[in-house]
C-alpha cells in the first residue's frame, strides 16, 4: 500500500531485491511498478475493492506506505486513518499474519490533525491481533533539501532562531526501505513502535547550512526567521478560515511549518520532555550530505512534499 510514493517506491525496490513476491495496490497503473511487481489498481477507501484484492491470494504481510499528502485534517482521517483501517480489517479477514506500519516519529509528541490520525491508526493495529511492526522514521532527505537551489543562487540560508533550535538524524529511502524489509523476519522488530533514523549524529539546521555552503565554496550566510512570524501566520488563517473555508486548511499548513520549524525529530523522553538524540537508533550507510553532494552535481533530484516549509 502506498507503493507509488518515495519511500513505496523504495521499499518495493528492496523487497524484490530480497528475492520478495510483491503485489502493489495503486489507484492508476504505474509502469516502473509493474516492471518489478504484480500491480492491482484498487481504491483503499473501498472496502469491496480490497476484499476483492485480498481474496485473489494468500499474502504473508501486508506493508502500509499510506500517507496523507497535506496532512490537513480531512485528509489525514481519510488516509492515514480510515484507509489503513481498510486495509487492516482486509487483512485481518484474509488471515494476514503480520502488518508493517510506515508512521512518523512526530507522533510522539501530537500537536496536528494528521498526527492524531495516525496515532488512532497505531492504537487499532497494535489491538488487532496481528502481528506489527510500527516504523517511525526521522525526517527525510527531500523534506531536509529545499534550499540547496536558494544556496546555489547566492541567497542565504533560512533558520529559525540561532538554528539549533531542532535537530534530527536524517534518513534515505533506501535505508528505510532496507529497515522496513528488515521487519518481515527479526523478531526483535515484532509487535514493537520502532523510531528509527539515519547514520551518524543528530544535524541541526544551521549544520545543514554550514555544509551546503561548504560544497558551493561559498561563505556561510544566515537569515533567521522569526518562530512568531509563523504563529501570526497561522492564527490569521485560522481566524479567516473561519468565514473563508480553503484558509482553513492553509491555517493547518502553517501549524505544520511551525511544527517541524520548532520540535525535533529525534526520541522523546516522556521523562523530561526533551529529545534524546542518544536515544534515536541508527541504521544504513547514507548521509545527508552526501545526498547533497548528489543533488549539486546533478545526479539526485529532491522530489518535496507538500509539508515543505521553504
């Protein structure tokens, strides 16, 4: 499910490799899925539709890539939410034994509609009698590289405060996708919420900076947004999304912006309330800047998300 996205994409990919049978569930046919998998177009809101799916075979696991695009609230109930629940109760009639879960490490702390979502998601799979493994990934290389282009230009850098405000432990699709593959036969990884980042130590925005301008051969250049600026953004759109409903949904955005603008994607110590980057496990060989290096010389392109701040 969700084998269309990034990280879908990268999870199929590595499941083949692995020597996997694969079926991908899309809404349209996709022909770089088809050249790897079995391709099934279905809609996962239509619960006929799956039970259709399911009732062509006997599957060993079912693999939810399914996210919302936005994350505004009816969106993230539709998708994060109801369609995963779909998806589970087809499974759960079928006799699927296990049930891997992409999920977000921002959950741990929820402050937005898409986050509840998934949360619920994560609270009827972990009741479902089947077995899980609940992914939740730091922040990913495309959310991390909106402003190589901007660098590029000569432009300087964008952070909010001094830049060190967050940090996270960055991960590729491809390590990803090779942790989730992990999932089917470790048992450690079964019936457990696993938070999971990329190689190396914690990265903060201002780090990113200083690396980008470094491979540009450029001085570094800061420009520090102000936090308030993002929550005099949110609460005016909040406040005329009231009367105007499409401004209800960029009101969410900002919060979203403001979110990631100010929490960390690392472990949370429900103890202290800080994040514990010591505490964020690490998997795969990729690093961030070495993606970057990748994007200058041309031979990555960054596809962002629409949760993209710059």
């Amino acid at each position: 499910m969700g084998a269309s996205g990034t990280i879908g994409r990268a999870t199929v990919a590595a499941l083949v490799a692995h020597g996997y049978a694969v079926t991908c569930l899309v809404r349209r046919h996709d022909a770089s899925l088809a050249a790897q998998a079995d391709v099934i177009e279905a809609e996962v809101s239509d619960p006929a539709a799956l039970a259709a799916v399911f009732a062509q075979g006997r599957f060993d696991v079912v693999v939810s890539c399914l996210a919302s695009r936005t994350g505004v609230p009816a969106e993230a109930w539709a998708v994060d939410h109801r369609a995963n629940l779909h998806v589970l109760e087809a499974a759960q009639r079928s006799g699927v034994p296990h049930f891997i879960l992409l999920s977000a490490i921002c959950v741990q702390k929820p402050l937005l509609a898409f986050q509840h979502a998934k949360l619920a998601f994560e609270a009827a799979l972990a009741a479902s009698g089947l077995r899980y493994s609940i992914v939740r990934p730091t922040a990913f290389f495309k959310s991390l590289s909106g402003q190589i282009e901007r660098v590029r230009k000569g432009k300087p850098f964008l952070i909010f405060g001094n830049g060190e405000l967050t940090a996270c432990k960055p991960i590729s699709d491809r390590d990803l996708a090779e942790y989730i593959v992990g999932c089917l036969n470790d048992e450690t990884r079964w019936n457990r919420v696993l938070p999971i980042g990329g190689p190396g130590e914690a990265i903060t925005p201002r780090q990113q900076g200083e690396a980008l301008f470094s491979m540009l051969g450029q001085p570094p250049r800061f420009r520090s947004v102000p936090l308030a600026l993002l929550d005099t953004i949110g609460m005016a759109l909040g406040l005329f999304g009231k009367v105007i409903p499409g401004l209800a949904a960029k009101a969410e955005l900002a919060r979203i912006g403001r979110y990631y603008a100010s929490e960390s994607m690392l472990v949370l110590d429900p103890a202290t309330g800080r994040y514990d980057a010591a505490a964020t496990r690490s998997t795969g060989t990729d690093t961030l800047f070495d993606y970057y290096r990748e994007v200058i010389d041309g031979s990555a392109t960054p596809e962002r998300g629409d949760h993209a701040v710059f």
